[in-house]
C-alpha cells in the first residue's frame, strides 16, 4: 500500500507546527508555503537584497530537516545586536542560496538537500508579489505587515483583497495539489498566511478541482480587529469564497482549555478563543472535535521584530498529526472527541 500524499498550506509557525508532527509518519508531505511576508527580517532582506521573502519557508524547511536540535537552533538563531540585528540566520541562508541558484525555488531545493528534509517545501509562487487590502473605507492597506497591525479591519469592512501584481502559480504547488490524498489547510494568520496562498486563482482552482479530502485546522484563537467576531464556521464560510463552496470535508476544532493565565493575556488583547455553534444545521463539512492544544509556555524571542504579534497559545504538534492521520486512516481514535 503506498504512502499518502498529503499537501498542507498555510505559513509562519502554524506550518512549523503541523510539519513538525506529519514529518514521523510515513507519508509524502508537500508542504505550500505562502511568499507574502514583508515584515521583521524577512522584509529587510525583500528590499535590501531584492530577495523573495525567507522566513515562513525556513520554518518549514527546519520542521522536515532530520532531527537534529543545533540544525534547528542555528536556523532560527537571531542576531541581537550589530548590523544583522535582528536577522535569523535561517533567513540569511536562504537568501544567500537564492542568488546562488539564482532562483527561489532552486535555493529552496538546494537547502532541503543540505537539511535532508522529509518531503519537499515549494512557494505557492515565485512572482515577487505584495498582499493589497481596500478597506469599505477606500484605505488601502500595502503588505502583510501593514496589515497585520491594523486592527480596524473587521469594524470597517473589506472591498477587495488582491495580490499585485498577478501572481504565477508555482508548477510544483499545482502538481502538488492534483495528486494529494489530503490538503490540509492552517492553521496560521488568517489573512496573513493562509489566504494568500487561496487568491492565487490558478491555486484555488486545483483545490476545488481535486479529489482530495481537505482539512481545515481552525485556529485557536481570533485576531483582534481581524476575526474578533469570527466563529468556527465563519472562517469555513469565508475560504470557502475561494476555493468553492462545499469543498471543506473536515475541520478539526479543539475541546481543550488553555492555561487561565494565557487566556487572560489575550483577553486583555480583545482576542478570545474561537466559538463553536453546536446548534447550527446543515453543514455539509464533519467538526472534527480533539485535544490539539500544546501544554507549553511559549516564549518571545526578544530580537524578533515580530514577536510581540506572534501566537502564544499554539496547537501541539503530535497530537495535531495523530488526529490529521486519524481522519485519513481511521487510527488513533483516541484523540478525537467527538465528530458531528
């Protein structure tokens, strides 16, 4: 019996996490990552180099890498002081092997070699693009990073949400997509990392076109000023504009609480945890409902530029895998709830 090809697509550390736990199962991982970040270190090397954005693609190259904790820590090392203040070396490296290759793709190729990765890792595409926002107010919100801190977005409403100029679909991504037995969508920033990768016409396509199940992981928690009011099936509803209605099979919803202490620091942010409407009817997607809450206090890294919009309650990795393989091949019921 030959092994299943699962496709995830997302970005940033909600990959990491997922990838990291797929990566011990025996299974042909392709892992979709988005190329719209511009903001912290990632953005300097896009205007300073003319590179393709490094830093979600290094964190999914150092999930699939062989297990080795100085490989990990070097990649995700980050200078604190001096000119590279800031910078990961990871990110560093990749833009280094992209002028080398002169080409993303080929760097990316030429550094899953190096790591002896489990799988593959390909941009959604190699067109150097911006992520552009109109709000219903006419304000026009330029890059990732710009959009990330405006929490204004869900009181004023969007008009548009576009990538400039119209990007090229990776080949790879396509192929990808067309022979996947599983496409697991997240979890990740909603506007930030996952869709992205869905206003890709040519993407969104062979999503709503191919036979395979497609699994959405449901983020933990909203975003403040973007999902602030979003529930469960919102975030379905509002994907499914892309890639088809009907087309979402599962979508894996967590049961369990997270520490008191965490819940309160987001509550302080406006941000709380996703709901879920047990009375609503007719969904044609299966509520995969499961532990996948990570136990760990997650720290900020202080170089990180980033870091103070980064998720601190996250998924686990192991247990996110096991219900992912569960739904596939009817194992490890143990993790799952309940499914309505």
């Amino acid at each position: 019996m030959r092994n299943k090809n699962i496709v995830t697509i997302g970005g940033g550390t909600g990959s990491f996490t997922l990838l990291s736990g797929l990566k011990k199962y025996p299974v042909n991982i392709s892992a979709i990552v988005s190329m719209a970040d511009d903001g912290g270190s990632t953005g300097v090397l896009r205007d300073e180099l003319g590179v393709l954005p490094p830093g979600d693609v290094r964190q999914c190259l150092v999930a699939l890498a062989e297990e080795s904790g100085l490989i990990r820590s070097l990649l995700n090392y980050r200078f604190e002081s001096g000119g590279l203040k800031g910078h990961s070396f990871g990110n560093l490296f990749l833009s280094a092997l992209e002028k080398m290759a002169k080409g993303f793709q080929k760097g990316v190729e030429e550094a899953g070699q190096i790591l002896k990765i489990k799988g593959q890792v390909i941009p959604v595409t190699e067109t150097d693009i911006q992520l552009i926002m109109k709000l219903k107010n006419n304000k026009i919100l330029k890059g990732e990073d710009e959009i990330n801190h405006n929490f204004q977005i869900e009181k004023i409403g969007i008009r548009d949400f576009f990538l400039k100029p119209e990007p090229k679909a990776n080949p790879m991504a396509l192929r990808s997509i067309r022979e996947a037995d599983a496409i697991v969508i997240g979890p990740g920033n909603f506007y930030c990392s996952i869709l992205p990768n869905l206003l890709i016409k040519a993407i969104a396509s062979a999503i709503k076109k191919s036979k395979a199940k497609v699994i959405y992981i449901c983020n933990l928690v909203n975003k403040k000023g973007h999902t602030e009011n979003f529930d469960l099936d919102r975030y379905a509803e509002e994907m499914e504009k892309y890639i088809g209605k009907g087309r979402v099979d599962y979508i894996v919803y967590n049961v369990k609480k997270p520490n008191p202490e965490l819940i309160r620091k987001y509550l302080r942010k406006s941000e709380k945890l996703v709901p879920f409407n047990e009375d609503r009817p007719r969904r044609k997607y299966k509520i995969v409902k499961a532990y996948v809450l990570s136990n760990k206090m997650h720290r900020r890294n202080k170089a990180d530029a980033i870091a103070p919009i980064r998720a601190l309650i996250r998924h686990d990795s192991d247990r996110l895998a096991k219900v992912i393989m569960s739904i596939l091949d009817k194992e490890n019921k143990n993790l799952i709830k309940e499914v309505v």
